[in-house]
C-alpha cells in the first residue's frame, strides 16, 4: 500500500511548480505593465507641466503635438484648430520634414475622418484609416498611414480642436491605454491652451490701451488730423494683425444716413493708392451707421464689403478677411476703420473685433475733441479779426474821412493853385487808403478756409496772382457785389479775371496792376476792368486765345470786352455784362 501511495502521490510536486511559474510569470507581465503605466504617469505629468509653463498659443500647440505623438508612441502627429465654419482654419504637424509637407501642398480642411472627429468629437481608433467608409483618401506626395488614435480637445466646453495620431511605432495598433493617456493630455491641453489664450488676450488690450494713449497724447500735443488719422490706422494694423488698414470719413456736413465714404488715411503695403478713392455702404451694412454703430466681421473669400464708386478701385489684394468698425462719438458716426489681411489668413477673432471696437470708439473721441479744439481756436481768431475789423471800420476809416474832409475844406481857402492841386492829391490818397482798409475789412470778415461771397473769391483770386505777377495788384471793389451779381455770371467773371492777370504775367512785363470790379444797379451791369502799366499791345497785333475766349464769355451773356493799350503805357481790359443776361 505504501509504494501505491508513494506512486499516487508523485506528480503533484510538478504542478505545483508548474502552477507556480505561470502565477510567476503573470505578475511579472503585470508588475511590467504597472511599471509602463507609471512610467507614463510620470511622463503624462512632465507634459502638464511642461504645458503650463508656456504662455505662448503657438508654443503652446506645438507642444501639445510633440508630447501626445511621444506618450502614445505615434510617428506622425497633428493638431486641427477648429473655425467658425467647422474647418480646420489651422494645423500643426510633427513627424513630416519641411519638404515633405511642401510636397503635400494645403493643409488638410476638415474632410474625411477628419471631419467625422469633427462633426462627432469622441475619441476614435482606427487599425487602419484606408478602411473606414468616411475614408477620404491622401494626397499625393502624402506618406503611408495606417493605424490611428483621435481625440478631441474641449475648452469650456467648447472643442477647440482634435488631436490626429497615425503609424503606431512598431507596427502595432493603438491601445486602449494609449487612447486614455491621450484623453488625459487633451484634458490638460485645454487648461493650458485657455491660459494661452487669456494671456494673450491681455497681452493684446494692454496693446489696444497703450495705442489709445499714444493716439490721445499725440492729439493733445496739437498733432493735425491728417498725421494722427495715419497713425491711429497704423496701430489697428499693426495690433489687430492685418495687412492694411483704412480710415474712412464722410464728408463735412454730410447726413448720418449718407452711405458714401472717402478714404482720407491708409497703412500697408500698397494701400496708399487708395487715399482719396470713394465707396458707398451697401444697405446690408448699414447697420454701422445706426446709433453707435455696430462692427462688421468679414471672412474674405474675394467679396469686397464696400462698392467702389467709379473710378474708384478694388483693392484686390486685400480681399481676404478683416473687419470694419465704426468711428463714433456723442450719437453720430463720422467714419470707419477697416483692416484687412490678405487673403488665405485666419479669420479676426471675436476678441480682435471687440477690441478693435472699442480702439474705434477712444480714437473717435480724441478726434472729436481735437476737431472741438480746433473748433474753439478758429473762433477765437474769428472774434479777434471780426474786432479788427471794427476797429479799423468805426475807428481809422472814419478819422481818415475826417482828415479827407478837413484837407478839401483847407484847399479852397489856399489862394494858390499849385497849393490847391497838392492839397487834392493828398485827398485822393486818402480815399484810395480809406478803399484799401475797406478790403482789408472785408478780407477780416472772411472764413480763412474757404472765402464766401464773390468779394471773398475775387480777392482770393487776385492775392492768388502775387506770386507769379511779383507784386500784388490794388484792387477796387464798388457796389453790392455779392448781392447784385448772378450765380450764372460768376465762373465767367472769375475765369476772366484769372485770364487777365495771367496775360499781365505772361506778356506785359509790368510792375504794377490794378483791378476795379463795379456794379451799377442802375445801369444794371457788372465791370470787370483790369490795368498795367506794361508794354501793352501793338497795333497790329492779332488778338490770343485767351482774349477770344474772354470776349465769348462776354457775348454769352450779351456783354462785350475790349483789350487795348492806354494812352501813355500799359494795357486796359475791359469786361462788362448785364446784370440780368439777355436784357
């Protein structure tokens, strides 16, 4: 019995050992993959840390890509940034060489799977991507890929992106693991790229703030409008990224619903062709100019958000994405700013936009008060040449009568001639000094921009003659002019006027010129004569050009012109018409 015992008995030893082996083996498979799994941890880790350190988007993503496409193991790796029309609008790529991805051409938009991450952002593997039916096929040039792991990236609940990782190094398949060191990464990934993210948009309102300031302190300082207006689109292109910028005013006076626009300032490279070019607002847009007006966002795609009024042109080159903002400030907008990037660049943002806005509303205050400035400055040089001219009027020209008055009472008592004949000369001075002071009072009285009346536009006319004659000629203005004298005649008045100092210029070699303009209401006419005291015509000289076209503007209205030599020296033109042409 004992040596059946001992027989029974003999193989358990073995299994035992056998049992033992395989426990053995599954722990150390297990304490392998404990380890792996730690050894991830600390790697997955390192990457949030290494993620939080950067506060830099653009470092930031590219990060991302690098740490997930080396904690899962995958030789290729992307990142899709997510647009407004639920396409890839950026996409980073590691594990492709700069040859092969000029190779490739244009970044994948979204298609295929791609876009089924898109359009159903869980994660997803793949043991092979040429077999899915929403497979949307490679490029040419694009190299082989087979096995896939994508995850997507939610920042506040928003996904912002997918991660797309391809060829599994050793041939293998991704892992289940795989996939959940990559959720873990994206979760991390969101925090870090919303931190990015703040901080560049804090990044970019201290820009906004300090151009506001610069713009602000430059007006305050007594800049002009022409040099702060090239500045303040300067800084909106310069901080909202683009390519060119315009600013776009209506014109003085002009209603607030008046679609038309002029471009008075530009920044980019070529845009200065467009300064002084026109363009009406489509109704569409009129949503800018109600109230405070509201921004416009534009995604380019060739469609330009103005319509050029002939002949203005169509900056082509600047017909990709931008935005338009208004200029506004107390109720009433007064123009726009728009920059523009080229076309093929992202799209502004929501924060670029507002900002922009807001840049807008500083930048149309600080011209507003520099415009009131401005405003308050030419007032006070109005009051002041508007007291000179008092002055001058109740003060020096009724003393200079006086003393005229006085000296012709003096002169008939002198009991000789030449006495008498001197004594009048000093008359006549005196009414020719008391007719200088009475343009010079009217010149006071008028606008220094632009000259009103056709007294304002005869003198500007005859001060404007100074520079090529070499001397100013006197001028002599008698009667209602302004008053009396018709629009119609007026154009013709002034071109003939211009004509005939230009003559004396030309052709006379004179030193000095007088200009007389009358009117005689009761012979109802207008008399333009202009004299020198030049070379004067010859008598068998043919009459020019221009003294033929004077005399038609003459017998246009039923008037008549001479041009003739004076008795002793000089040349004397003579234009009349009646004051109501065709009588």
């Amino acid at each position: 019995m004992s040596d059946d015992s001992e027989e029974s008995a003999g193989p358990v030893p073995s299994l035992s050992r056998l049992r033992l082996d395989t426990l053995l083996r599954e722990l150390v498979v297990r304490a392998e993959d404990l380890l792996d799994t730690q050894s991830r941890l600390h790697r997955l880790l390192d990457a949030v840390v290494s993620m939080a350190s950067d506060l830099s988007l653009p470092d930031t993503l590219r990060r991302i890509v690098e740490l997930s496409a080396e904690l899962a193991g995958a030789r290729y790796a992307a990142l899709g940034v997510i647009g407004p029309e639920r396409l890839l609008v950026e996409f980073i790529t590691v594990g492709l060489d700069t040859q092969t991805r000029v190779a490739i051409g244009d970044p994948p938009h979204g298609k295929g799977i791609l876009g089924l991450l898109i359009n159903e952002p869980k994660p997803i593997r793949l043991h092979d991507l040429g077999e899915h039916p929403e497979s949307y096929g490679f490029p040419p040039n694009h190299p082989p890929m087979t096995s896939f792991l994508g995850v997507p990236i939610r920042v506040r609940g928003t996904v912002f992106g997918n991660l797309y990782l391809t060829e599994k190094r050793g041939g293998e398949d991704f892992s289940e693991e795989d996939e959940d060191v990559v959720i873990a990464l994206a979760a991390a990934a969101a925090i870090a790229i919303e931190n990015a993210r703040l901080f560049e948009q804090t990044h970019r309102r201290e820009q906004w703030l300090a151009a506001s300031t610069e713009v602000t302190d430059r007006l305050l300082q007594g800049a002009d409008f022409t040099e702060t207006s090239g500045l303040i689109v300067a800084k909106a292109v310069e901080i909202g990224q683009a390519d060119a910028g315009f600013l776009l005013l209506r014109g003085e006076g002009e209603p607030q619903d008046d679609p038309r626009l002029t471009v008075r300032a530009a920044f980019g490279d070529g845009a200065h062709h467009f300064l002084g070019a026109s363009y009406t607002v489509p109704s569409a847009r009129t949503a800018l100019f109600a109230g405070d007006g509201s921004p416009f966002r534009f995604d380019g795609g060739g469609a330009h958000p103005f319509v050029p009024r002939d002949p203005a042109p169509v900056p082509d080159r600047f017909l990709g994405p931008g935005a338009i903002v208004p200029l506004a400030a107390g109720g009433r907008v007064f123009g726009v700013i728009s920059v523009a990037r080229v076309e093929g660049r992202a799209t502004l943002s929501d924060a670029d936009t507002r900002m922009l806005h807001a840049f807008a509303g500083q930048a149309a205050l600080a011209l507003e008060f520099s415009r009131a400035a401005s405003d308050r400055q030419r007032l006070a040089v109005f009051e002041d040449r508007d007291r000179i001219a008092r002055d001058l009027h109740d003060l020096i020209i009724q003393r200079l009568f006086a003393v005229g008055l006085g000296l012709q009472g003096v002169s008939t008592m002198a009991g000789r001639p030449e006495v008498t004949d001197k004594l009048n000369g000093f008359v006549d001075d005196l009414d020719d000094t008391i007719r200088d002071v009475r343009k010079t009072i009217f010149s006071l009285q008028e606008p220094v921009e632009r000259p009103s009346g056709l007294r304002g536009e005869v003198l500007r006319v005859v001060s404007g003659s100074a520079e090529t004659l070499g001397f100013e000629p006197r001028l002599h203005l008698v009667g209602p002019i302004d008053s009396a004298v018709p629009d119609a005649v007026r154009p013709d008045l002034l071109a003939v006027l211009g004509e005939a100092l230009t003559n004396v210029a030309r052709h006379a070699r004179a030193s000095s010129a007088e200009v007389e303009l009358s009117v005689d209401v009761g012979s109802g006419r207008v008399t333009l004569v202009v004299t020198d005291d030049g070379v004067g015509p010859g008598a068998d000289d043919t009459p020019g050009h221009g003294t033929v076209n004077m005399a038609s503007r003459a017998h246009r209205y039923g008037g008549d012109c001479t041009f003739e030599p004076q008795a002793e020296r000089g040349a004397r033109l003579c234009w009349s018409v009646p004051l109501r042409p065709g009588s």
